[in-house]
C-alpha cells in the first residue's frame, strides 16, 4: 500500500466549490483501479489549506488515474479556485486500521 499526501491552498472565497470538485473526484477515484481510500483534511488554523491523502495498492494505480479522463474533468474545474496545488509528497504506510485494511 502506498500514501500520497498533497498540501493545496484554496483560494478564499472558493472553498465551497473547491470542495464539491473535490467530492466529484474522489467520487470518480473509487472506481479506479489499485484505488483504497482517501481524505481531505483542514488543518487547524489554516482555514484555506487542505491535505488529500490517497491511499493506493501501488503508485503506478496512482499514475494511471491521473491519466483518467475523470481526473482531468475535475482538474479542468478546479483552475482558478486554488492559489497552491500543491506537490504530492510519498509516505510509508505503517498501519491502516478499519477499512483501509488490505
């Protein structure tokens, strides 16, 4: 299993509509291949920030789906409602409880 972990800054004044492309997308990812789980979290005091974690049976499902048309749809959209998209960063998985079990 692999983490990926993408620190976006959402331009004020969008995050409603940021946030329903966001749905949109993870909404798409379940059907990709080598998908298993992911989140988008706000960081305490950082009202315009976002993490997307992903959770992927390998990076390479992770790069087929941002080949996905889906994935651009959603891309397309959120032009203009982000100041930072930020760089997706790797991480090891240690332990994924609940229903991120493999």
């Amino acid at each position: 299993m692999e983490s990926v972990i993408t620190r976006v800054v959402v331009n004020d004044g969008s995050e409603s509509e940021w946030e329903a492309v966001m749905r949109d997308r993870m909404a798409a990812a379940e059907s990709s291949s080598g998908w298993i789980g992911s989140a988008i979290f706000t960081p305490e005091g950082e009202a315009n920030t976002r993490l997307i974690v992903g959770l992927w049976e390998t990076r390479d499902a992770w790069k087929r789906w941002h080949e996905d048309s889906a994935f651009h749809d959603t891309g397309e959209r959120l032009k203009g409602l982000e100041s930072s998209a930020g760089t997706p960063a790797w991480h090891a998985v240690g332990y994924a409880g609940g229903r991120f079990h493999v």
